[in-house]
C-alpha cells in the first residue's frame, strides 16, 4: 500500500509519499476556496491518480480551523436549559482589554434568535430538577422547523452525569440536521467550556464532513483518515462527526513528525516551531506530545484535547508595513496562497519575511521548490525598498528591520512555551521546520540562549511527513469530581473501564483490533478551591498520583499547598501503535559546496552547499546556505553543523 502524508497549509500543500520503502515529498501551492483541489493537483502530479485503490491517504485539513478563524461556519441552533439560553453569550464574562473604558462589543457566538431553552434540567448530583416533557419537545420541533437550522448543538446542565435528555431532544429532531450533543463531545464540567466545544463541533461539523465527501468522491478507491489536534488519526467517516477535534490538525502532524526525526537524532527534549507561510506554531516536547484542555481558538476556548500549541501570525507571508506612527510592524495579516509575496510574481505588491530574506541573500531566486517555483528578486526589492523609503532605509536595511522584528515575535512565543511555564529553554533542543523555520534557527536559538538545534530531515515537509507517524487512536475524559485520598483506586478503575469500552468500540469501527491498543492514563488535579487543574499521570497509586500533582505545580507556579486535592477529570488515551516510515540513510561520501552567495551584512561570500549531496558526518562551519527542495537552512556566523546518519542537520553553538 502506498502511504501519502498530505497537510493543507496556508500558502502551500504538502505531500510525503512512502512508496516502497522509499520518501517521495512534493509540494503545490494551496486553493484555500477548494482545499481538495490543491490535493487532487499533487496526487495527480506525483502520479498516483491511477493507483488510487493502493493509496492510504493521512490529512491534516484546515477547513475546521480556517471557519472558525473566518466566521463561516453554517446556521446553527443551540439548545440549553430554561434560563440558560444566553450561556454562551456571556460566557466567563472575561474583558479583552481589562483597561479600556470603551472596549469594542464582540458579537455573540449564536445569534440571539438562534439560542432556545427547554426542559430536562439536572441538579449537580444527577437529580431531575425539570423534566423534558413531550410538550417541551413538541416546541423544539417545531423551532427548528420555523428557524431552517444546518446544524444543532445541545448542551444542558451537568448532561456528563446523566445524557437521556441530550440523547430525547436528538431523537426528536429531524435526522437531516447536524447534531452535536454536549454529552457526545466533551463529557466535563464547566459548562460554558462545554457548550462552545459543542457549538464550534456543530458550527463547523457540516462544513467538514462536506469538504471529507467531495474529497473522498474525488478519490474513488482510496482509504482516508485525518489527523486530529491530539494527534492521532481518525478515520474520515467518523472525523465530520467530530470535526472540533480537528482544529490543530496540521500542527499537531508537525509535532508527531518532529518526535519522530528528533528520536533518530537522540534527542527526546524538544523546543519546536513551525514556521509556515502565514503562521509560526511553537511547543513543547519532553519525551511525549503534551496535551492541554485549555487551548483556544480566535476568541473561543477549546477545552477538548489537544496538543499544546501557541501560534502566532508570523510566517513568510507576513505583511510588513509602517503603521500610524511610523513604526515598522510584521504580521498577523498574511499574503497567504494567492497573490502571495511579491516574489512570487502573482500580483502580490506588499512586502513580507519572504521578500526580506529574499533581499538579504538568504533565498536563492532559482533554487526554490527545487528550481520549479523561480522567485522574482526585483519585485522582492522593489516592495521592501519602498518600506525602506517610508523609514527612511535602504532595501537591505528596511529588509534587516523586517527579518529582525519577525524574529523577535516568534522568540516572544517561544519563552510562552518555556520560559514563562518555568522550563528553561537552555539544555533543550531547537527543533526547526516548516517551509520558512530553516532560515530563523540560529537567531532564534542564540535569542534564548539555546547551544543546539535540529533541522530536521525533509524539515519543509515535516507536517505531512508527521501525519505517516502518527498512530490511530481517540482521547476520551469524563469528570469525576471528588477529593482524591477518598476514592478507592478500584472504583477509579471503573471509571477507565468505562472510558475503555468506548474507545476500544469506536475503534473497531475502524479495524483496530483491541489487543493492538496501548493506553495511556492520567488525572486532572487541583487544589481545593481552586478553578483550574493540573495533569498527571495514573499508574494505579494515589500517593504517587499527589506526589505528582505536587511537584507539577511547584514546577509550573513555584509553590504547594498544604491542602486537600480534588479529583476533577480522569482520561484516557488510546492509541494503536503505527509503522512510521523508514528514514533511509544518506551517502557517507561527502561532495564540496556547490558555490557562493553574498549575504547582507558579511564581508565575505557564505558558502552554497545542497543538502541531497552532503553526506553522513559531514560538518560545516557557519555562515553558510544549505538549499534544498523545500526550504533552506541559514547557517549564522558562528555556527556549525553535523549530517546525522539519515541526513538530520545537528547544529550546535560551540563555547
């Protein structure tokens, strides 16, 4: 069977194909209105439209994320409990901007219309406060008939104890609607957390399984899974379903790939960003993923699971430009696929990192996309150089400010995710990749103060060489609130049966046989009388568990308390182990430079090395250029560099 890795990006498409024990990777540029057609266009150009019944494709999409971020989800319904309506609309009643007396009014998730209340209430220990009356469903029916929603979300009080009401409103309901039930997708307290999760699953929910059909009727024969945020892959039948899941799917890919190169390299302690055309997405390794329920997405909280990513927009697209008060600024706004950088020579005018780099040396005009894509310098000169002329700088100056400023926004994003969590950044390894990350390693390494760094093997494609990594597998929670010295470990084995059972039937929908499942167990904990919990890990013993959940938050805010701690949520992650792909080994017999380039600001040419000729224990000295198909690697003064056996870049800052 043929394996094709393939993530949707914002300016481009990435493929990794494994065929035959061997990596093919290609790349296409996307079609954000139609993501399938950049897709089929790579299929067909690698030339597998005529194998298709041999193809199993792994995606990670970004029609989730892109709704979400852009407001474009479908009509759609919610449902809470009698006075409960305006849930959402509230929220946590957080400001935005805690200081301004005038702060912008943000429009409701669900318009006011669109919200309904009805019966079926339960008390905070699974009690009836309110039945759900046949009356009660009569009205929903025929609201939703008059309202002609796509979609319908339901969330009522503490549904994660007792779901027959959740479950009686969507069997009333006609079975041509998108339904998504609080109970189904996030089984927790907090039900404001809860409601959004529900709403953002049945908001964009249609739009996916919609996107996943067209895609799977443009690939007759073929097996399709997609990857989801926590990242693990999920069949497409039942990925619309849970669509929610899905909305760090190319990011989370990048994370499974960069664990994967990163152990052939023996490195297992990981700072990593992903450095893309529109957005830079940084993280956490240490040994495994790290997941979090706290994520979020534009202004909404996303309480499912996922992995622990910050993202920010910089990326090669980012615009630069002067704002009112005559300061250079650097993104979010993108150029994205189309014009895209005014290198592209698209009809993009505007300037971005690209162009800067572009400008500075640090781009080679015929060597992109391996020579297929050749990047058009004058255009590159002529939008940074007009920026220039508004800061009164030269094109090479106006360039340095850019790729500086850049740079400094995604150092900022970094110590979020090290320092600012009390992790120093200094003996992890900088792990860079994405099509633009080559170019920024080294400045944003020495930034933290960090001695070594990774680029990996097929760096511009790690995402979607990732998603051939990535096992099939489900994370599945459910809340358990009770203190946690006063639950016999025995009645917490049940509630992990429970989740087992689930997960294991789910699965086997897909062909995963249970006995090939591996499970991994953790608890959220708190304090007593505090609002928000720490995870850690279940091995069946509650005195480890505490001592656990003591030194994580020693580690995370610099104290323990001498006080009782509370059981919140037990989870479950299962997962079926994968057969990534084979790194193959790279020449031992090394080759010479390929040429020079002037770079701005050295007083001597670098040296031009092409990554497929360097062979295995080969070192470089910095500064130097190493091109490849999808990106480039910049070698800052100072710097050097070793080829691993399967082609990794190991750089490292010596004292």
């Amino acid at each position: 069977m043929l394996i094709l890795g393939v993530d949707t990006g914002g300016t481009f498409t990435d493929f990794v194909l494994y065929d035959d024990a061997a990596l093919r990777i290609h790349k296409v540029l996307s079609t954000p209105a139609a993501p399938e057609r950049a897709i089929l266009q790579g299929i067909d150009e690698l030339g597998l439209s005529a194998r298709l019944a041999q193809l199993h494709l792994v995606h990670g999409s970004t029609v989730a994320t892109n709704a979400a971020l852009e407001g474009k989800g479908v009509r759609t319904l919610y449902i809470g409990n009698r006075g409960l309506r305006d849930l959402l609309t509230l929220g946590r009643q957080a400001r935005a901007e805690l200081y301004n007396l005038q702060p912008h009014g943000a429009s409701p998730p669900v318009p006011d219309e669109l919200c309904l209340e009805t019966g079926g209430r339960l008390a905070a220990d699974g009690s009836v406060v309110e039945p759900l009356t046949d009356a009660d469903l009569a009205e929903l029916r025929a609201a939703a008939k008059r309202l002609a929603p796509r979609a319908v979300a339901i969330n009522l009080l503490f549904s994660y104890r007792d779901d027959r009401f959740e479950r009686a409103i969507e069997a009333a309901l006609p079975s041509t609607l998108f339904i998504s039930r609080s109970s189904a997708v996030l089984p927790e307290t907090r039900e404001y957390e809860r409601g959004i999760a529900t709403w953002l699953n049945a908001w964009v929910g249609p739009l996916v399984e919609g996107y996943l059909q067209r895609l799977q009727a443009g690939l007759p024969g073929a097996a399709l899974t997609v990857m989801q945020s926590s990242g693990e892959t999920i069949a497409a039948a039942q990925a619309g379903r849970e669509a929610v899941r899905m909305l760090l799917s190319g990011p989370a890919g990048g994370l499974v790939g960069a664990r994967f190169v990163a152990h052939h390299a023996g490195r297992e302690r990981l700072l990593t960003f992903d450095m893309g055309g529109t957005s830079t997405d940084v993280a956490l390794v240490d040994g495994e993923l790290t997941l979090t329920s706290e994520g979020r997405i534009g202004p909404w909280p996303v309480a499912v699971a996922q992995a622990d990513i910050h993202t920010i927009g910089a990326g090669g697209g980012s615009l630069a430009y002067v704002d009112g008060g005559g300061l250079l600024q650097v993104g979010p706004e993108s150029a994205g696929a189309d014009p895209g950088p005014a290198c592209y020579g698209r009809g993009g005018a505007a300037p971005t990192v690209t162009d800067a780099n572009l400008v500075l040396g640090r781009l080679r005009p015929e060597a992109f996309l391996g020579g297929g894509m050749r990047l058009d310098a004058a255009a590159a000169r002529a939008a940074v150089g007009r920026l220039g002329e508004r800061l009164g700088l030269s094109a090479e100056g106006a360039a340095a400010g850019i790729i500086t400023l850049a740079n400094e926004h995604m150092a900022r994003a970094l110590r979020v995710m090290s320092v600012q969590r009390g992790v120093d950044p200094r003996p992890l390894t900088l792990v860079s990749f994405g099509g633009a990350g080559g170019l920024h390693v080294c400045a944003l390494a020495e930034q933290l103060a960090m001695r070594q760094a990774l680029v990996p093997v097929h760096a511009g494609v790690l995402s979607a060489l990732g998603m051939l990594a990535a096992p099939r597998g489900r994370q599945l929670s459910h809340t358990v609130t009770s203190p946690l010295e006063a639950l016999a470990p025995d009645e917490l084995e049940r509630h992990f049966d429970r989740l087992a059972q689930q997960g294991e039937a789910a699965l086997h929908a897909e062909g995963v046989a249970p006995d090939r499942l591996e499970r991994r167990r953790t608890l959220d904990l708190r304090y007593r009388g505090q609002a928000y919990t720490l995870n850690v890990p279940w091995d069946g013993v509650v005195a480890a568990a505490l001592e656990a959940f003591h030194q994580a938050h020693q580690a995370r805010f610099g104290h323990r308390l001498a006080l009782p701690v509370e059981l919140v949520n037990v989870r479950l992650g299962l997962f079926a182990p994968s057969r990534p792909p084979a790194l193959a080994d790279v020449p031992a017999t090394p080759a010479g430079p390929i040429g020079s380039a002037n770079l701005h600001g050295l007083a001597d040419p670098a040296a031009l090395w092409a990554r497929e000729r360097l062979a295995a224990g080969q070192v470089i000295g910095g500064p130097a250029l190493i091109t490849e198909r999808v990106s480039t690697t910049y070698l800052a003064p100072g710097w050097r560099c070793r080829v691993d056996s399967v082609g990794n870049l190991v750089l490292d800052l010596p004292s």
